[in-house]
C-alpha cells in the first residue's frame, strides 16, 4: 500500500515538472507535497498500530524461529541467551491476530523461559524459569554467544548505523533504524568497539550479559566533526577523510544576524575568497576558490548544491537594461538571497580532486554543499522559535567637502584655466547663495534601515518515523532615500521514515520561499557627488521633490519604480533500501526552481512638471525568467571488514543534472499616461527578447576506499562524463583520482617518539577532472532575426560559428596536507599546498574582422598554473568547569601563472606569460610633476613626461596583480558559565583603485563636488602631492582617463573586519524546568562593526565607490525552545 501511495504522487510531481506555467501552479505543488508527506506519515503509525498483531502457522518448528517470526511482526527487540535457546524442544504453534502477549505464553508454556515487556523501548527479554533445562558440560559448550544491544547518544536518542566490531576480528554489524543490533559469533571477554561519525569511540569488556546499552559521548574534537561529503548526505569524518573539506555548523551560522549564508561563512574556510559585491538587500557576491581561473570567464565560481540539486550560487538572469540603474542596483543578485541562513544544517566547501570526486567535471572549480535541516529519528516533540530585530546603517564613509571648500576650489580652478565665472556657473556666479550647504549623502544615504527576521519550526517522531515543519519571515529595509525593502516568507516540511527492521527507508523534504523587492532601483553612493553643495536642495520640506531649477535629475531617480516578485522552490527525496548488512542502495532525487517578475518604470514623475516630453520617454520594462534543475542520483555502496584489520567500502553509481534556463523581456517606450506603465506591450515602442537554454550533464563512477588498521587509507575513483556543451564524439570524457593518507600518530613507534602529538595524518591526492566552462552548445552555430523583411519574409543573419571539435577543458590537480593534533587535541593545525594545471582551456578566441564574427569558441593551447597554501589552527585554550575559550584562524596564500599562451593571441592584453591571470597591465605612473601639477609617465622608451594625449598600448609596462596576495579570518569564542561571546575578524592583503582614480572626472568643473582629499591638491611649482591642480580645461580630461590606466590608480586596500559579534545568555535550567521550556536564551549581535584599513574608498571590501558597501547591523533576539 506504501509502494502504491508513493507512485500515485510520484506520478503527480512528474506531471508538473516539464511545464511552464509556473507562478500559478508553486502553492498548488506545495500543497500536494504537504499531503503526500502527512499521508506517509499516518499510513506509517496506522502500520506500526497494526503490526503488533501476531499470526503463525508452525509445525515442530524451533523456538528461535518461531520468536524471530513474531519479533518481525510485532517490531519488538528480543534478547535471549542461544545456548538455552537452542536446547528447548520445538514448537507447534497455529496463531491467528493474536496480540504479543498471547504469542509469547503460548509459544513458551511448558518451557522453563519467563518473558519480560519493556516500553517504551519495546524490549522483550527471554530468560530462564524456575525450572532449568540440562546445561552441558564444559568439553561440548559452545565457545561463542550472541550479543545485543542498543546504541544511544547520552540523552538516550538511537545512533542508526552505528558500528559494532569485535576487537582484533572481521565480525562487525551496524545499528538498525531505532540503534539496536544482534551480534553473533562473540567469544567470551571479547572487547567490543562502538563508534559512530560525531561522537567518541568506546571499547567495551564483555562480562555475562548478552543484552547491552552503549551510550557514545557526542565528540568535542574536530576530528570527528562529521563532514558532508557528496550527495544523498554522504558522510564521513575529517579523522579518516583523505580529501580536503570544511565544514561549518548551523552552531556558526547562527551567530551571524545575515540574510545571505555566504555572509556567514566569509573569513572561515580557508581557500575560498567570498567578496560581498554590494550592500543592497538581494545583492550580488563574488565567489572563487583557491584561484580557479579560466581564460574565457575569469573566475569560475565554485558548483552550489543544496540538497542534492544543482543551485545556482551565483548572479541571476535579471535584466541587463541599464536605463532603469539595475546594473549597479543588485548588481545580478545571488540565489542564496532566497535560502534562509537558518534553514542550513550545515555547509561543506570540496576544494581537491579527491573531495570533489562525487561531483566529476560539475565541481572541476570547487563545490559547496548546503544541507537544510531535516526531521531526525526517536527526537521527543520540540517546538522552536528564533526571533530577532534590529538597524542596518551605512559604516564610516570618506568625507565630502563642504560648500566653502567646494567653492574655494572651483574658483582656484577658473583662475588656473585663465577664466572668469560666466552665465552658466551658477555655483560662484552669486545666482546660488554662497552659504547654503545641502548634504546630498544624508538626503539620500542617510537613513537607517529596520531588519526583522523571525524562524519557527515544530519536530518530533518515533525511533521509525519523525517530522519537521516550519517557516520563517524576513523583513530588510532600504537605506536609501524614501520606500522599499526586500522582504520574503517561506515553509518547510521533511519527513524521516524507517521500517521496524531498517532496511527501507524514505526522507522527503521541500521548501517554498516567496520574495518581493520594491526599493527604488538605484544605487546613490557616487550620485552624491553629481550636484554643488550650494546648488537647489533635492527636496522640500514637506518631502517633495524640489523642481525650483526646472530639471533635478538626482531626486527624479526616486520616482523611478522596480518590483520583484522570486519565488523558490526546493524539494528532495530518498529512498534507501538495505537487502543485507553492508549493502545499501541509495536513489536521490532533488528539484530546485527559481522563478521571477521584474517589473521596472520610468513615469512622468520622475521629470519636471513643466517638462513637454515627459509622456514621450516614459519606459515600462517586464522581465519574466525561470531556473529549473533536477538531479537524479542512484548508487549502491558495500561496505565490509576484511582480514580483520580492513574496512572496505565500494560505491558506484550515476548522477543526472537537468537545467533549463529561459527568459522573456518586454521594454516598452513612450506611453500616453503612467496608468499604462504596468503593460510594456502597449508603449509606442515595443521592443522583446526571449531566450530559453537546455543543459544536461550526466556521469558514471565507481569509488573504492580502503582502510587498514585505521592507519592507511587509500581512495580510489574513476567516473565517465558528458555534458550537452560539446557535439558528438566528444560529449562524454573519462576521469578520475586516487587519494592516500597515513595516519603516523596510531603508529606504535611514532607513540613513543611524540606523546604531546594525539593525532598526526599525512595526505595526498591527484586526479584529472574535466571542464566544460563555456556557453551553452556552442559547438552549434547560432542565428537571429534580421530586423526588417524582404518580400514578407524574415530573415537570417549567423552570429556564431560553429565547431564540431569543441572538447573538454582539462584540469590536473594535486594536494598534500599534513594535519597535526596536540594534547588530546585541544591543538590542531592543518597545513595544505595545492597545484591545479589547467590546459586545453576553453574560450572564446577572437577573430578577424573579415570572417564577419567577433569570436568563436575553441579549446586553446593556453595553460594556467594555479598553486597556493591553506593553513588553519584551532586551539581549545582554557578549559574550565565555569569558563572556556576556544580560537580559530585561518590564512590562504593563492598564486596563479599562465604558464603557456599561444603566438600572437588576442584574446586579452592583460593576459601575459608568466603573470597571474588576475593582474591587468597599466601605464607607468610618475606622480604628479612638481612643476606643472599635472599627472607624468614614463613610457615604453624611459621618456617621462606630462601627456594629454601620444600615449599607447605598448607604453603599458607595468603589470599589477588584483587578486588578493592571503585572506583569511580569526575567531574567538568564550563562554562563561551561561554567558558566551563569539568575535569574528575576516582580513584581506590586495590592491585596489583609490577614491582619485574611481572619481569620474577631473575637480573643477561646475557641480561636480568631490571628497576632501582633493584639499591637499598642487598649488604652485615645487609642490609635492598626489593630488593634481584644479582644472577645468577639457585637457584635463585627457589626463584623467591615462591616470585611471596607470599603475597610480591603484592602492593598498588591506584591511581587517570586526565580521560578527555575538553576545548570548542562557537562561538557568533550574528556572527553564519550573517554565516548562527546554531552552531560552537572548542575545546581542552586530555585523560588520569595525574596518581597520589604510584604504581611502568607500569599502575595501567591495573597492567601488558607486556601490553601497556592506550594511553595519544591529540586532538583538531572542531563541526558545519548549
């Protein structure tokens, strides 16, 4: 009946997923999948109610088989001793829906065996009666016995899959769905080993009981932190992982008051660079790996997969029309915005060939695995609720000059030129009082923003069946001038079922966000500096819109309308089944869909009202587009002890990755009134595009990791590939890796040596993974339609050759690590050196004007060398009854190199051999001429000189790497008996253009103000500064734009952040107990508190003046759980 159910809703999920009316068809989905869920749980209990009825038909048939029969159908656990078991004479037995209390007094009358009934633990213990069968003598007594038992954490919750091995022997079992197991062929004063992935290994003497509890400690060590390591939550531990993965806990996101997960995480895993693009709720990131670098995209992100499924972890499909300032507004957005930090359970960053293996040429740059909170087994009924509020304000921003300063400038500068004021410098001309001061940045900057987010979720179930529901609300408002915020909500259920005896399973889980964006679609960091201080004020005093010069183009932009409406839908489902112990098969299947409404205007409102034309430039904007992935994962994974010291496991299978991107935009122009704004199609001018892309990829492997004597671990994978990117005979590739790791410390004579060092491992790893980093079939030839007909038909016109021999890029990684723990682990330090060789690179190679096309894509001769280090250290450094203070700090050293380019290529003149990838070539930057006050070069000849024009590309001598020499992060956690305080710090080493070159224009034209650096400008000959002489000449344009081209544009932008602080207490549990509520605690966290930096922009995070840095965030909240 199960069976049936499932495919009935399977067969219903699968209707819905190939279509693409969408927006209407998301709760509908949701509601099904909710039912469903509820569904599988209530036939799941109403089975569990009626299994306890027992039926037996059985003639002279052995007491051990016959309770075997009724414990299969009851669901109870039966301990017995086999030597007495095995005397008792057989049993006729006929039963028909009797309950398990008549079973068993009839299967044992006129036996000398009592029962006992154990609940809620559903135990049932044979044991001898009053009257004693025969025992026999020591010369034919069996040597061995069976044991059991239950494995439990310390709060009594079972530990599924647990192992249990017999010291020194290949006898081991796991643990079933409710922690159980039955292990046979055990030897008297045998000593056990229990462990399980998270928790401390314990060693048990047997005595003589048969049935035993194991209560595992859960592991402070970070060596059994438990790490995801590949679909379908594969799992393993960083003491016997041989690849390189970091993995950080919902503990630690919690702590950080953020809207995008990424936030979270910045500063804490070594190699990977996280750059917060913009401070704009629903923004943009930049993410990139130990320097993945590729000729054609720069830096390819890392591969996002959330639950199993393809994500897309980077930009989105919003519109690229700029008339709207969208491109510097979101700057593409990021799908994490639509993923709510307190959903994640955890996140595991692959950085090497051997931890990326799962994921073949998908993860050839990096992988990052979010797994979402589930429903866990035999957890008792929790009611959690997480609520916090708060300010986000703008942090320290470079001073702007006032209107004395502006104005003294401003006539320097005529007076350098030789000019008097005229008509139209209104700013020094007296039409403008000389001592109004308008604050541009705090009329449009200057505000706050109110962020409120509020997470609630109910869990529980039996040891075969739990649940989880939950939802959250978030709310983050604009600190830009007047409306708009960025607000979503979402749901989310999951649902764990196992039968009674652990060899089916099913996981369903699904999450349903929807978002809306109303802020006003621009971005006024650099709009600031665009009007005199002494000019019309932007507003009344009622807050309206000042038109007292007729034009005001800077609050004109307020009026300007965007809306967007994301909604995210997230599912998954596993089905595991277990035929025998050491065999599992696994299917996982996972979809994800990001769908999207951007709604952008440009009203009558947002020009003067006297202002003729205003219907006529009006424009309405409609941009509808859809992310759809669905991944498919079947394998089988065998698991077993060999020559009693070995542990192998064998996993093969395949995965299947279908995406389907697709857009449509509507832009229309010139409307007769603003009622007609929300239809695009109706403007005078219509103008659409449409677009719909199909990517498949899919991959076969198999994967080999041995384990001997828990001292050698070798990891073998080989996998086949194909990706749509490529034409036939080259879509599919082979690839593969092997891994080794020794762990010296469990060495006998390494003991002896070194007994401070608790842990020593040595690893390595090198494989070959492919790449298919290019657009989507481009081995095909592309065309559009011309835009005018000849006799009635449309034509044709190519704008993409084709080529049939595109192929796979090719990516040769290599890793060694050593990793290092000291007294008990309270120390632990890990050390890795990497090197990528990245060849047959794919790009898009510029062609010659006559083939009438721009490029075309083809694999290269180019090759990249990307080499660095990665070093963590973690140290619990007091450890106190009342008092703890534990540290954290990591540093990446990333190096890149084309080792190889072609003759006479173009594709990039600031690709250079033997430079970084990440560096740009730049004229060579003299300073500013005492005499003259000009900006001076030195040219490719040794000539220095003041240019306003004559300079050339090949004056360009310098060459500045952008990327950041180290990054890394430095954590400090302390807690005090029911107090703790987490401070976190993110540093970065890098260059990047200073506050002169990001100012567009050269000081001195009218209404063009500037920071108050541009005081300490050149005055007279002999003068030493950086800043040049005012000007207004149209020269000095000229020498502007060289200047932003040299090697003087370009600064320190080190810096080191206050990331995260974090103040909690825990209320009492005395207190809690007499409340009734399991915990509570309130606390106090502040993001992006303090930047310590030489830098002179407006961020060093985000280097660009005309973009809001990172908001400074305040909350305060509060966690409940009853």
């Amino acid at each position: 009946m199960k069976l049936t159910a499932f495919c009935k809703a399977w067969d219903g999920l699968c209707m819905y997923l190939p279509g693409k009316g969408l927006f209407r068809s998301k709760w509908w989905l949701t509601m099904k999948l909710t039912a469903f869920i509820l569904m599988v749980a209530s036939l799941h209990v109403t089975a569990g109610a009626y299994s306890q009825k027992v039926t037996i038909s059985a003639s002279a048939l052995s007491l051990e088989k016959v309770l075997d029969q009724i414990q299969e159908q009851t669901g109870y656990s039966f301990f017995w001793s086999d030597q007495l078991i095995a005397q008792a004479p057989v049993v006729t037995v006929h039963l028909k829906d009797a309950s398990l209390m008549q079973a068993l007094d009839l299967c044992l009358k006129g036996l000398p065996f009592i029962y006992e009934i154990k609940e809620p633990e559903k135990f049932v213990y044979i044991r001898p009666g009053k009257v004693m069968l025969p025992v026999l003598t020591a010369p034919h007594m069996d040597t061995t016995r069976i044991v059991t038992g239950k494995v439990t954490d310390e709060r009594g919750q079972p530990l599924p899959g647990a192992s249990i091995r017999v010291k020194g022997t290949n006898n081991a079992v796991s643990s079933d769905g409710k922690g159980n197991f039955r292990l046979k062929n055990v030897r008297e004063q045998a000593v056990l080993i229990v462990s399980f992935i998270g928790y401390k290994e314990k060693e048990l003497t047997l005595t003589n009981k048969n049935d035993i509890m194991v209560a595992l400690p859960q592991s402070s060590s970070e060596l059994d932190q438990v790490q995801v390591i590949g679909f379908g939550n594969t799992t393993t531990s960083k003491r016997f992982n041989t690849g390189n993965v970091t993995t950080i806990t919902a503990e630690e996101i919690r702590k950080n008051p953020v809207n995008n997960v990424f936030e979270a995480i910045q500063g804490k895993v070594p190699g990977l660079f996280i750059q917060q693009v913009t401070g704009q709720p629903g923004g943009a990131f930049r993410l990139r790996l130990r320097s993945a670098a590729n000729l054609a995209t720069g830096a390819p992100p890392p591969l996002v997969v959330v639950d199993g499924v393809m994500y897309p972890g980077a930009t989105l499909p919003l519109s690229a029309n700029t008339s709207y300032g969208t491109a510097s507004f979101l700057q593409g957005g990021n799908g994490l915005n639509y993923l709510n930090p307190n959903d994640i359970e955890s996140i595991s960053v692959l950085k090497d060939a051997d931890a990326t293996a799962l994921y073949g040429t998908s993860g050839a740059y990096g992988v990052i695995l979010v797994t979402t909170k589930k429903a866990k087994l035999g957890t008792s009924p929790t009611f959690n609720a997480n609520v916090y509020t708060g300010v986000s304000v703008l942090g320290k921003t470079p001073p702007i000059m006032n209107t004395e300063q502006y104005l003294m400038l401003r006539r320097e500068g005529l007076k350098n030129d030789g000019r008097t004021p005229s008509a139209m410098d209104k700013d020094i001309n007296g039409t403008w009082p000389e001592d109004r001061y308008n604050d541009y940045r705090k009329d449009l900057l200057g505000s706050y923003a109110q962020t409120t987010n509020a997470s609630i979720s109910y869990s529980g179930g039996s040891q075969n069946t739990s649940y989880l529901v939950g939802g959250s609300f978030r709310n983050n408002g604009n600190i830009q001038r007047h409306r708009g915020s960025h607000t979503d909500g979402s749901i989310r259920l999951s649902l764990n079922s196992t039968t009674n005896d652990n060899k089916f399973s099913i996981m369903l889980a699904a999450t349903y966000l929807s978002s809306g964006n109303d802020m006003v679609p621009m971005d006024f960091s650099s709009s600031i500096s665009l009007a005199a201080p002494n000019g019309p004020p932007l507003f009344l005093p009622d807050g309206n819109i000042s038109w007292e010069e007729g034009t005001n183009d800077l609050a004109g932009d307020i009026s300007k309308i965007y809306k967007n409406v994301t909604n995210n839908l997230l599912g998954n489902g596993s089905l595991v089944y277990r035929p025998f112990n050491g065999l599992t098969l696994h299917a996982d299947i996972s979809y994800n869909e990001i769908s999207s409404r951007e709604f952008m205007a440009y009203p009558t409102t947002a020009k003067p009202p006297t202002y003729a034309n205003a219907a006529a430039e009006t424009h309405s904007l409609s941009n509808v587009y859809n992310v759809r992935t669905i991944s498919f994962s079947p394998y089988a994974e065998f698991s077993t002890r060999v020559f009693s010291k070995g542990d192998l496991n064998i996993r093969t299978g395949g995965r299947l990755d279908n995406k389907l991107s697709f857009s449509n935009e509507i832009h229309g122009e010139g409307f007769a009134s603003d009622a007609l704004l929300s239809n695009p199609s109706v403007g005078t001018r219509v103008t659409t595009s449409f677009n719909e892309t199909p990517y498949r990829s899919v991959g076969a492997y198999a994967v080999l990791k041995f384990i001997w004597d828990e001292k050698y671990i070798v990891n073998l994978n080989g996998r086949r590939d194909g990706s749509t990117k490529f034409g036939p005979g080259r879509k599919f590739g082979n690839f593969g890796s092997v891994a080794l790791s020794w762990l010296f410390s469990e060495e006998k004579f390494f003991q002896g040596l070194a007994p401070f060092i608790s842990f020593g491992k040595l690893r390595g790893s090198t494989g070959l993974i492919g790449g298919d980093a290019v657009g989507d079939f481009a081995y095909l030839s592309t065309y559009s339609a011309a835009s005018g007909t000849y006799l009635g038909k449309t034509g044709l016109s190519p704008n993409r050759l084709a080529n049939p021999l595109l192929s796979w890029e090719k990516n040769r990684k290599s890793e060694i690590g050593l990793e290092l723990g000291f007294f008990d682990d309270r120390i632990y330090a890990e050390v890795s050196a990497y090197r990528n060789i990245s060849s047959n690179q794919l790009i898009n190679q510029p062609l010659n004007s006559v083939t009438g096309m721009s490029s075309m894509a083809v694999n290269s001769d180019a090759t990249i060398r990307t080499s660095g280090w990665e070093a963590s250290l973690n140290s619990l450094n007091i450890k106190h009854r009342n008092f703890r203070w534990s540290t954290r700090f990591n540093i990446s050293i990333p190096k890149s190199r084309l080792v190889k380019l072609p003759v006479n290529t173009t594709l990039n003149a600031n690709y250079v051999l033997d430079k970084p990838v990440t560096g740009v070539v730049l004229y060579n930057y003299a300073g500013i001429n005492p005499e003259t006050g000009y900006y001076s070069f030195i040219t490719l000849d040794g000539t220095k000189g003041d240019y306003t024009s004559g300079l050339k590309n090949e004056d360009k001598t310098v060459f500045l790497d952008l990327a950041p020499a180290y990054y890394g992060g430095f954590q400090n956690s302390f807690t005090y008996k029911r107090w703790s305080l987490d401070v976190s710090f993110a540093y970065t080493k890098r260059l990047g253009k200073n506050m002169l070159a990001q100012t567009g224009f050269p000081l001195g034209y009218m209404g063009l103000n500037g920071g108050t650096f541009w005081l300490d400008r050149w005055q007279q000959p002999g003068d030493v500064t950086d800043v040049p002489k005012i000007s207004a000449d149209f020269s000095n344009w000229s020498r502007h734009f060289y200047y932003q081209a040299s090697s003087g544009a370009y600064s320190d932008a080190s810096y080191a952040r206050l990331q995260n602080l974090s103040l909690r207490y825990n209320v009492k549990a005395a207190l809690l107990q007499r409340m009734r509520i399991k915990d509570l605690s309130v606390y106090l966290q502040g993001q992006n508190l303090l930047t310590i930096s030489g830098y002179d922009g407006l961020d060093p995070e985000n280097l660009d003046a005309g973009t809001i840095p990172p908001m400074r965030v305040f909350t305060a909240g509060i966690n409940l759980t009853l």
